[in-house]
C-alpha cells in the first residue's frame, strides 16, 4: 500500500512538471496569442456596415453588397457560431495559464534545464552563504539562511515588493477575463432607444422614466458639430429625481445606472391641425398606434411615409443632410400624396421649421434631433479598470524588475566551500550574474 | 492641416526622447536625440497655441511643456553625458503640455490613444532600422520590446477606457478595436519570443521590422483607409 501510495505521488509530480513545462513554454504563448490573432483579424477586416449612430435598426439588409453579405457570414459564423465556442474555450485557457504562470512568478518553481556556475569560496559553508547573500544583495537578490547539508537547492528571490510586480501582468488578465465573464450575470443592460426632444422612456425593470428635455449642440469652427449635450429628467414614482447632463463621451449616473447617449441623429417633429383640432398620424410602417405628433427619425438620407387617416392622405418625407455631420446643410422634401389614388395634392421643399396648408390642413415641419440611449447596471466595471490598471504595472515590473530564477546550493569541499547556481540559459552572461560572480571573485 | 502636423510633430518628438532614454549613456545618438527630441517638441507646443488661436505661454500646460523641453535642451548641451532622468522629465513635460488640456485644448481620449499606439510602431521600427548602425543595441531589446508593449497595452486600455465611457462598452469586437489588439498581439509575440529566444540566433528582425511597419502603415492610414473603403467603424473616427 504503502509503495502503491508512493507511486502515485510520484506520478503526480511528474504529471505537474508536464504541465508546468507546457504552460511555462513560449510555444504555448505563441499558440495562445495566435489563436487570438485569427478573432482580431477577422473583427479588422470585417467591414462594419453600422453608422457612427449606431443605429442598426434602421438598416436595411437587403441593400447589403456582395463582399458585405459574404464577411457578414464569416463574421457570424466565427464570432457566433464555432467560433464563440473556440473562443470561451481559449479564453479558459488563457486564465489558467495566468494563473499558473502568476505563481510560479510569485512563488519560483525549480529549475528542470538550466545553466550550473560553480566556484569555490574560503571558509565554512556558513561564512560562504553569507558572502554569497551579500554578493546577491547588491543586485536586488534575496537568499534565505545556509538550510544545511540536508537541502541541496534553495530559492534566490528578488528582495521587496518588485519581486511580486511582474506577476501583476498575469492577475490583470485574469481580472479582465472574470470581468467579461459575469458581467452577463451580474450586470445588466437595456436595449438602445432612439429618444427625441420631449419623449418619455420608461424603464420598467428599474421603476424610472426618463424624458429628454433640452439638446444644446455646440458648433465647431469649420462648421460641424463639436460638442453634442443633452438632459434628461429622471422621473421616479411619478416625481421628478433628478436632472442629468449626457455628452458623447460622458456617462451620467443615477442611483448606480449608467446612461449612456451612444449617438445623435436628424429627426423631423411632423404635426397636423385642422382648425384648433389636433389629428391623429400614423407613421407607416410603424409599431405604434396613430398619435398627434410623430417623431421621424434619420440616418442619412432617407425617406418616410405619415398617414393622415382622417384626411385620407400619406405625407412621403425625403430626408437630405449635404453635409454630414454639418450644422445647417438639411432639406426635406415633403410630398402629400392622396391614398385613394395616388395623386400628389401638393410638393415642397423645406430647410428649417415651417407649414403647409393642404385642403384646409395645416401641416407642421420642425427639425430637431434625436439620442441613442442605453442604461446600463455595471458593478464589474472596476475589477475591469483595475485588471488594466494591474497590466500597465505588471508591464513596468517585466520592463524594470524582470522575473529572475536562481537556484544556490553550497556544500563543504576541502578546507573551503564548494557553491553552484542554477540558471536558466538566457540569464547566462546577464550582467546582473557577471556583477555577481565578480563580486566573489569567480 | 496644422492640427495634423502639430500632432505629427510631437509624436516624432515623444518617440526621439524615448530613443534617447532607452540609449543613455550608452550611446553617441543619445544626445542628438534628446536635443532634437527637444527642439521639435517645443516647436510642436509652440505650433498649438496659435494653431488654438493663443500665445504659446497663455496656458499652464504649454508652459510646462516648453519649460521642461528647455531644461531637457540645456542638459543636452552642458552635461558630458546624457542622464535618464532626463528624456524621461522632457517626455513628461511634453505630455503635460500636449495632453493635459487648458480649456483651450479639447480632450480626446482616443487621441491618446491613437499616439501611443503610433508611438509603440514607431519605437518597434526604429529599433530596427537603428541597428544597423549600432549592432550591440541588441542588449536593449527585452527593455524596448517592454517599452513598445508597455504602449500598446497604454493604447488599447485608453481606447477602451474611452469606448467605455461614451458607449459603455470597453470592447467590442470594433474594426479599429481589432487593429489596437493586432498590434499588441504583434509586439507581445516579439516579446514572448525574446523573452526566451535570442535574437541573433532566431533572426526576428525581419519579423519584427515587417510587423512594425505593417501597424504603422495601419495606424498612419486607418481613417483614411476605413473611409476609402467605405468601411465605417461603430466609433467616431479622429
């Protein structure tokens, strides 16, 4: 029993240092960072067919190229399909690759293959270690004290907290792997809603509503747009919460929600009254029932229908934007079409807020614009800007503080002592080990 | 235009101070790096405030810039030998003054990024055609491989950190996301490989330099290259 349990042990061991090997190899780092090669290649060259608003609802597939619908494919099929299983899979790996890695920076695993350099230094083997804990001093290295003829390798460490400051690099990682990995189960976000000037978004889940109450749009001086800021009134039980400022590149929070205005857009306010009489209009097609004002949204030149049921009419709106991302180059075209038989009552050009009188109809144009709005719970947020915090530190310390693995031995040889450092071959000649060496003047 | 050339002008000249810290004292280019490192530095800091429409000494961060340059061109001059402190003390000026914004100069986070990602090809690349003429500058590349992908993780965390803060989302598989992790994935395979390999033996020059070359043409090009063709990234492009 008692061999049968020593053999195991054994078996064990060996089976460790096979995977310690395997995980320590370049070659599994090559492999790994490969893999990863392949997702970003083809995340570069597929080409995106979104808008910088983000606003893949209003995008219509079937105007997709050739080249666009054959990497659309290939980018499903190696983003969701297999490659979604590849990649959790390489994902995985990576992390306990870290993690290994991250203790056997921390911690110095035994060297297998190395480099031995040996001298022989005077006196006892205790005086011998001493000199050999100052020599290694004077270069950062730390030795414990001389563990006697029994112990035949013991660990030199780099001295202080630099030692642990290369194996930060491999803890970042995994922060940002566990941090990618929950987010799905911790966090959680809303789906993103085109918002126009006075609408209300109401978010269910989070007993708030939100209404967008002011878009102020800063000119720039060659005529485009440079600053974008919107507010939105944070309503809650039926009472206004708060007022928050948004901005392209800045989040408002509220109670640890995130919001978020990922874009802008051209919008058309379209109203008609007869009279003092509001009526009723139906964006076609469209989800929601008729209204007395419609919201139209834009991205780039497009076109609109509005019915007028009452009236018996459709509104065909043509959206121009000359310049895109230009204050002031847009038009619409406005065509009030009869529905019963396709006659065009009347056609106009507008550029900025104006009305039209039809068969004794006044229709109302005002351009203004629209948000993209997402809220967003993210308590894991952190641990990923401190597992990239960690990166750049981890970073510094290989730059700066590079691991280093020795191995020191004495034992008594003659009158003097014999001493051995194990090296791994790429430290041979490092001019730390020359330091070293002549300083005990080997 | 001048915009263009301001940035373009300081990015040569982050990438000069970084040369001559990495070969202080090692080197007889050091000093001419720093010195023109130096002088191109201020030149760019002295383009931006009128480029703004502003004396180059009306703000504090020009001014550190410039003063921290001048010291950094004294030293040049009067020291025997370049000190370390040094470049690294003229880059941190240079930053202060490029980046750190008055109310006159607009933050751009991916402006930042975009730098350091330029400045981690550029450093790759001028190594390598800096070796020729100085071929024991092989001892220096575990440091400047360390130093590149010191930058390019700098470029892709302050990309997602800018990703995060007006989409929130710090990475999604974006076009110009993918190219920040081609190019670390480029330089941390060159530092994988001599971390355990030698250089001479492997001949990773060629890998090296190509790839360097690659991501620069990348970056250099990237706006223009997504808009000719017809590509549109989710991200605003600078």
């Amino acid at each position: 029993m008692g061999q049968r349990w020593q053999s195991l042990v054994r078996w064990s061991i060996r089976a460790s240092w096979a995977v310690w090997q395997v995980v320590s190899s370049p070659y599994m780092g090559l492999i790994l960072l490969a893999f990863f090669f392949v997702f970003a290649l083809v995340g570069g060259i597929r080409p995106l067919v979104r808008r910088h608003t983000l606003d893949v609802t209003l995008l219509d597939s079937s105007s997709l190229g050739v080249s666009e619908a054959v990497s659309r494919g290939l980018s499903t099929w190696l983003m969701d399909g297999i490659g979604q299983r590849l990649y959790r899979a390489v994902s995985a790996l990576v992390g306990m690759v870290s993690l290994l890695r991250m203790f056997g920076l921390w911690t110095l695993p035994p060297l297998q293959r190395g480099v031995e350099k040996r001298f022989s230094l005077a006196g006892t083997p205790e005086e011998a270690w001493a000199r050999l804990r100052r020599a290694l001093a004077t270069v950062g290295q730390g030795l414990g004290p001389y563990p006697g003829e029994g112990v035949r390798w013991a660990p030199s460490l780099r001295m202080g907290l630099s030692r642990f400051l290369p194996g930060m690099f491999y803890l970042g990682i995994l922060f940002l792997l566990l941090a990618v990995a929950l987010s799905p189960l911790c966090g959680w976000q809303s789906a993103i809603y085109p918002l126009s000037l006075g609408e209300i978004y109401s978010l269910e889940r989070e007993g708030i509503s939100l209404r967008l109450e002011e878009i102020a749009l800063f000119p720039r001086s060659d005529g485009g747009i440079g600053r974008f800021v919107s507010q939105l009134a944070v309503f809650e039980g039926g009472h206004l919460a708060r007022r928050l400022k948004l901005r392209l590149d800045h989040r408002a929070l509220y109670r640890g929600l995130a919001f978020y205005q990922l874009g802008f857009g051209p919008a058309v306010r379209v109203e008609a009254w007869e009279g003092e009489k509001a009526l009723s209009l139906q964006q076609i097609p469209g989800e929601e029932g008729p209204k007395p004002i419609v919201h139209l949204r834009f991205s780039g030149r497009q076109e609109r229908f509005v019915a007028i049921p009452q009236k018996d009419l459709v509104l065909r709106l043509a959206y121009y934007d000359e310049g895109e991302g230009q204050l002031g180059r847009k038009g619409l075209q406005v065509q009030v079409i009869r529905s019963s038989n396709g006659q065009v009552v009347k056609e106009s050009f507008i550029s900025q807020q104006s009305q039209m009188v039809v068969d004794g109809l006044t229709l109302r144009f005002a351009f203004e614009y629209y948000i993209l709005l997402r809220a967003k719970r993210e308590p894991l947020l952190l641990l990923g800007v401190l597992g990239g915090f960690l990166l750049l530190v981890g970073l510094l310390g290989f730059v700066f503080w590079p691991p280093r693995s020795l191995w020191v031995t004495g034992r008594a040889r003659g009158a003097g002592t014999e001493c051995i450092l194990l090296l791994p071959e790429e430290e041979e000649g490092a001019p730390w080990l020359e330091c070293v060496l002549s300083m005990l003047g080997g | 235009m001048i915009f263009w050339v301001c940035r373009m002008t300081l990015g040569v000249a982050a990438l000069l101070l970084l040369f001559s810290f990495v070969f202080a004292g090692r080197h007889r280019g050091d000093r001419l790096f720093l010195l023109v490192g130096c002088f191109l530095g201020g030149l760019g800091l002295g383009l931006f405030g009128p480029a703004r429409g502003r004396f180059p000494l009306s703000s504090w961060p020009l001014m550190v810039g410039l003063v921290g340059l001048a010291m950094g061109v004294w030293e040049g001059i009067l020291s025997p030998n370049v000190r370390r402190w040094v470049p690294i003390l003229a880059l941190l000026a240079l930053g202060v003054g490029s980046f750190l914004p008055g109310k006159e100069i607009p933050w751009r986070i991916f402006w930042v990024a975009l730098v350091l990602a330029c400045l981690q090809s550029a450093l790759v690349v001028g190594f390598f055609l800096w070796l020729p003429f100085h071929p024991s500058a092989w001892r220096q590349g575990r440091v400047v491989m360390g130093l590149a992908l010191f930058l390019a993780t700098g470029a892709m965390l302050s990309w997602g950190w800018g990703a995060q803060l007006a989409w929130g989302v710090w990475w999604s598989w974006d076009v110009q996301e993918c190219w920040h992790l081609l190019g670390w994935l480029i330089v941390a395979s060159l530092v994988q490989a001599t971390e355990r390999w030698r250089w001479p033996r492997l001949h990773l020059r060629g890998l090296a330099l190509s790839g360097g070359a690659l991501l620069l043409g990348v970056w250099v090009a990237s706006p223009y290259l997504l808009r000719a063709l017809a590509v549109s990234s989710a991200y605003w492009l600078p």
